[in-house]
C-alpha cells in the first residue's frame, strides 16, 4: 500500500547466532529470502570490522538475494566504503560507530564532520547508492546533515523506546519536530534501534514521513516466541 512505512529487517542477530556454533545454521542467507517472501520490504546488514555478526562474505552474497530494499550500515572507514561500493546497495547508512563499540548510540556530529561526510556521501551518490546519516533529534545538527548532501536521516530511537512507558507522549515529541524539519530540508526520514512491538506503532502514528524502519534485534527475538513468519506479518501490522 501506498504510503506505508516500509520494514527493513536486520539479520545481523542471526548472522550472531551461526557464527557462535560455526557452520552455516542458520542459514543467513536463506533466512533473507524468506524473510523476504513473508513481506518485509528490505534487508539490512550492519558488517563490522571483526565479523562477530555478518561477514563480508554474506554482503556480497546477498546482493542477489535481496530483491527488495539493500540496506548497508557502517562507519564509513576505507574498507567499509570499498565493501559498500563493490556490492551497490540500494541504500547505505552511515553511523558514527568507532570499531569495537557492541551497538550504535549516537548519531553523528555532522556539523563537525561535514567535509568528510560531504566527500564520502558524493563518492556513494555518484555511484547510485542513496545515503542516509545516523542522527539524532537536534534540528541544528539536522540541518547541518542536509548540507552534507546525504539523502535521508536515520533517526536514533533509542531515547524513545527507553522513555515510552514512562510517558510516550514526551518520549516521542522529539522525534515528531525532528522529522518535520527534515521535511523541510528535503531529507528523507527513517527511523531504527529499540522499535520493538510494543513502541512501534505509535510512533509511525505520532511521526510524520518515516519512510523506513530498520528491525533486528527486537523482531529476531519475537521470532522465537512466534515464529519468523507471523512475526514479520506482526511488524507490518504495527506499520499499517
């Protein structure tokens, strides 16, 4: 349906659980057709630098599997940018993540990296790859992102996952003036870390013009309580 927030999966959970026995089980790759096939409109990958999760092997062989949305996250060292331009993503998101960090949590400070992130974001652009910053809900710092030429935000979620049950109303606010200023600068809006069932509907409610999800670690362990089918179905529910 037209107009519906699309849902990006993030493997990378289950990428965590084959590496931890060896083997290939589960079967990433598999698991990104099917995940695929039971409706989730992307794909998303975010390798790090020690493959503890996904490897560079499998965002090269996903590439022909993923035949909806690619989506590759990363901080944007040399062999990241050679990974991301080698494989062609539909999309690239970058975060400010320095190698060895567990998870994101923070978006960049594109007011003071604006000329790398201009340079990097043109070399991605000139390539066709669409290209998203990791932010948070600063206007300002939301501006500056624009001017470095990137296509879309992602807004960081985890200050409102972390604040709804005390209060979504204030927890969500934020995020609702953060992605109105990005309207107004022409950027593109998707949003990622900590949605989970719970929060997820009420924020595309509250938010103007998200664009995307990005799911992984909340999705992948609903899957085990209900399966990866009707969990995908449950996500997109939550969107419509």
């Amino acid at each position: 349906m037209e107009g519906l927030t699309r849902l990006s999966v993030n493997i990378n959970k289950l990428a965590t659980l084959r590496n931890a026995r060896g083997g290939n089980n589960p079967d990433v790759l598999g698991w990104a057709v099917d995940i695929q096939r039971f409706g989730a409109q992307g794909i998303t990958i975010h390798p790090r630098p020690d493959e503890r999760h996904i490897r560079r092997s499998d965002a090269r062989a996903l590439r022909a599997l993923v035949t909806t949305e690619y989506n590759i996250e990363g901080y944007p060292s040399a062999d990241f940018i050679q990974l991301v331009l080698e494989v062609k993503p539909e999309q690239v998101t970058l975060v400010p993540d320095p190698p060895g960090v567990l998870t994101s949590n923070a978006g960049w400070d594109a007011r003071g990296r604006k000329v790398e992130l201009r340079e990097i974001i043109h070399r991605f652009r000139a390539a066709g790859i669409r290209a998203s910053l990791f932010m948070e809900c600063d206007p300002e710092q939301i501006a500056h992102a624009a001017d470095t030429g990137a296509d879309r935000i992602e807004l960081y979620t985890e200050p409102y996952a972390a604040g709804y049950r005390n209060g979504r109303e204030q927890a969500v606010a934020p995020f609702v003036a953060a992605a109105q200023r990005a309207q107004e600068l022409s950027l593109g809006v998707n949003a990622g870390h900590d949605l989970s069932l719970e929060n997820l509907a009420y924020f595309v409610r509250q938010v103007p013009h998200v664009l995307e999800v990005s799911i992984g670690h909340a999705l992948i362990c609903d899957a085990l309580t209900f399966g990866m089918e009707n969990t995908v179905a449950l996500y997109l529910r939550e969107l419509r």
